[in-house]
C-alpha cells in the first residue's frame, strides 16, 4: 500500500510540474510564432482509424479508410501545409503519404543506443533539447509512459505538435524553454541529452542540471561530439567548428567519463563512437537544400572540418545517477 501510495503521489507531482510548465506557452514572444501556431491550428481532422507505427525507422500514421480518389488530393494540402514550418532538421516521418526527408536520418541514432539503454517500459522519460521530437516518439514506441522533450526553438516545437495532431498522440509533449531555465526536480526514470552538451558554455553545469532531473538510480543518455585522446583531451575551437559559432568545448571520451563520476555518476559505458557520415545528416528538399554536413568538411580530407579541427565524431554513453545510500 506505501509502495502505492508513493506512486500515486510522484503522479501527482509530475501533474503539476507539468502544469506549471503549460505556461511558458503564455510567454512566448517570437515574430512567426503565431503564423506557425496557426498552421498546426489548420491542420486537417484526423481519421478515426487510423494506423499509427512509433517502433520503426519512419515514425508515421495512415488513414486505414481513405477512399483512394482522396487520397492525392489529401496528401497535397497536407504537404503545403507541412512545408510551411521548414526547414525539417529530426525525423524521418510520413504522415498520410506526406514523406517528410528531414537533414538528419535521427533514426541512425536511436539504432546506435536502443540496445544499451536500459528498458523503458512504463518509464518517464525527458529528452533535453528534442528538436522536433522525432526521439519522443521511438521512446513511446518502446514502451515509454510518458515523454517529454525540452526544446527552445520554436519552429521545431510547432513541427512537434503538428506531428503530435496528426498521429492524435498526447503521451508526448514538448516544454518551450531550455533545461537552464526548466523548473528542474527528479522526476524521469530516464534523461536524454543529445547534441547539447557542445553548445553550453558551461558542460559539467549541463550535466549537473541533468542529474537534477533523474529520480536516484536513473539511467542518464549522454551523446556528443568528442576528440581522441586521453582525460586530459579537449577541443575549444577559436570561432566556427563545421561552420557552427555555437560549440565550445569537445572533450575526449576519458574526459567526460571523468566529468559524469565528478557530478555524482556511476555504471559509466560508452556504448558507441563514431564519425558522422553524409548518409546521416545530409541537405533534403525538406531542408530547402540549406548547407550541411558535406559543405563543412574540409573538400581535399573528409577526414577534417573546413577549419582544420577533426571532423564530427559521436559518443553515446550511458551512466546511473548514485542512489541515496
């Protein structure tokens, strides 16, 4: 009965952390915010019925009843639509024969950990800095009670919940607002945090805040780029690091092993490292042939940023925050 009662209770809090973060929305002050509020706004009633598949590759939804004389004509005004809030950066997705080609095949990724992460069955799951919220969705389709994405970028968060509409799924939401400014207690079974930690100035306070956020004995996915090199190996690019001004710190794998035990991290695994190659992040219709991956890469050595720094390299490592002893 205590055990149930605890769990009824951790309920409730969340239902109200939850709550309380609904109102970022009120704050939002942004020039295109209501022009894309209003697209998600228009977009079409879903079917009834309806097959919706979270657990493969292309997160999608098809009307199991169209009549096919509608179907093209469905599929257009839709993709209109859709268009109207890129560039698509997460997915892929296909929503009523609408194949959205994002710039990053995010399924490479989830293939990469989904094996090493612990079950998330029945688990509430956060995922710091979830884009357009492609990840949310593959954690539903593992079993996953609950997801919530923090993202401050709000065209990504429009695509969201356009995506959110038209699947009809409300087990996933997405929090307006950055993880420095989230109202932060140990609330999730699982934290995820991929392709952040590079971008904050400040590494070890993004890992403290992310601890901050996991229930005692929770599973923390940490992925970022990373250098080789031993525990004392980081890169802090002068300016751009593959055209992106926003990276600052790059540290080995041994680094940030070494940073995850400092704040209170056990259980450290690398489970995956390797180089992002041009099948993963690539230029698409979807991303109006903006420059990616292959126009930052230095074009005699593959193998180094147009700066000269080593070319992007990925980690996925995995770590339990210490229990309460």
């Amino acid at each position: 009965m205590g055990a149930h009662g605890d769990a009824d209770g951790d309920k409730a809090v969340f239902s109200q952390w939850l709550i309380a973060h609904a109102a970022r929305f009120d704050d939002i002050n942004h020039g295109h915010w209501e022009e894309w509020s209003q697209v998600v706004a228009q977009l079409p009633a879903i079917p009834a019925e309806r097959v919706v598949t979270l657990d493969q590759p292309v997160v999608s939804v098809r009307a199991s009843d169209v009549e096919s004389e509608n179907r093209k004509a469905v599929k257009e005004s839709l993709e209109r639509q859709l268009r109207q809030l890129s560039p698509w950066r997460k997915g892929p997705f296909s929503l009523y024969d609408v194949f959205i080609d994002t710039e990053w095949r995010s399924d490479f990724k989830w293939q990469r950990l989904e094996a090493h992460i612990s079950p998330l069955d029945g688990k509430r799951i956060l995922d710091v800095g979830t884009g357009s919220g492609y990840h949310l969705w593959r954690m539903l389709g593992d079993g996953a009670a609950n997801a919530v994405g923090v993202e401050p970028t709000l065209s990504f968060v429009s695509q969201f919940y356009a995506v959110a509409h038209l699947l009809g799924e409300r087990r996933a939401v997405i929090i307006p607002t950055t993880l420095e400014n989230l109202s932060r207690a140990p609330l999730f079974d699982t934290v995820f945090s991929m392709g952040v930690l590079y971008h904050r100035r400040n590494p070890l306070g993004h890992i403290q805040e992310l601890a901050e956020c996991l229930k005692p004995g929770g599973e923390l996915v940490l992925e970022t780029l990373v250098i080789e090199g031993g525990a004392e190996q980081m890169l802090t690019p002068t300016d751009r690091y593959a055209g992106m001004r926003n990276v600052w710190f790059i540290p080995s794998v041994p680094l940030l092993s070494v940073w995850l035990a400092r704040l209170g991290f056990e259980s450290i695994r690398l489970v995956n490292q390797e180089s992002t190659s041009l099948d993963e992040q690539r230029a698409t219709d979807w991303t109006d042939f903006k420059p990616s991956l292959a126009n930052f890469l230095d074009p005699q050595d593959s193998s180094k940023t147009i700066e000269g720094y080593p070319a992007p390299m990925r980690a996925i490592l995995t770590a339990k925050k210490v229990s309460r002893s």
